[in-house]
C-alpha cells in the first residue's frame, strides 16, 4: 500500500511543477530575443545630421558681454530657459561663460527672467 499512496503524489507533484512554473513567468515580446535592424538602414535616420560647431570658437569670439541682449537671445527660448550645449552646439567653455552672461543681464533687467502671458 505504501507503494500505491506514494506512486500519485510523485506524478501530481511532476504534473504541478511544470504548469505553475510555466503560469508564474508572463511570457512578454522582447524576452531576451535580439531586435532586427530597421528596414531603413542602420539607426533609423531619414536624413544626415551635420555635428554641431561652435559659434564663439569658430568666429574667435573670446568675451561674451552681458550687455549683448540680440547674442544672448538667441541662447535663450521663449519661455526663458537658457538652451542647452546639446541643441545650441556651443563648447562647454563658452556655454558656462554664455550662462553667466545671460544670469547677469537679467539680474539687470536686460533680458527677462521668464516669458510674458
């Protein structure tokens, strides 16, 4: 009789692992498979983009003045935010000089600290 109590519970406990262990993991898209490359080409772009220079270093402009507003508005969105190195293209150099100019000439009323409504 020990043999016959003992024989279902092995299968029951062989036909339970599989189907809890299958139940418990969600079975999702990307599971460690490697993506295809885009039918466009590699990256995905549709067009060439140029790297970004420098304004100051190429036309060899060494002082950012904060009294220069029509320079420093165009460093400076209409809401009033200073635009980043990453969508101007300036070197980190002229950016931290260009952030400080643009601090000062609103600290005196030259340029606006935010946008009007």
């Amino acid at each position: 009789m020990a043999d016959e109590t003992s024989t279902p519970q092995s299968t029951e406990q062989h036909a339970t692992a599989p189907a809890h262990a299958a139940t418990s993991r969600p079975a999702h898209a990307g599971s460690g498979a490697p993506r295809s490359p885009r039918p466009g080409g590699s990256g995905g772009r549709k067009f060439f983009r140029r790297k970004k220079v420098c304004k100051f270093c190429t036309e060899k402009i060494d002082a950012i003045s904060y009294r220069d507003v029509r320079l420093l508005q165009g460093f400076v969105a209409e809401r009033g935010k200073i635009v980043p190195r990453r969508l101007t293209g300036v070197c980190t150099r002229h950016q931290r000089r260009l952030s400080l100019a643009i601090k000062q000439s609103r600290n005196i009323a030259l340029l606006a600290f935010a946008a009007r409504f």
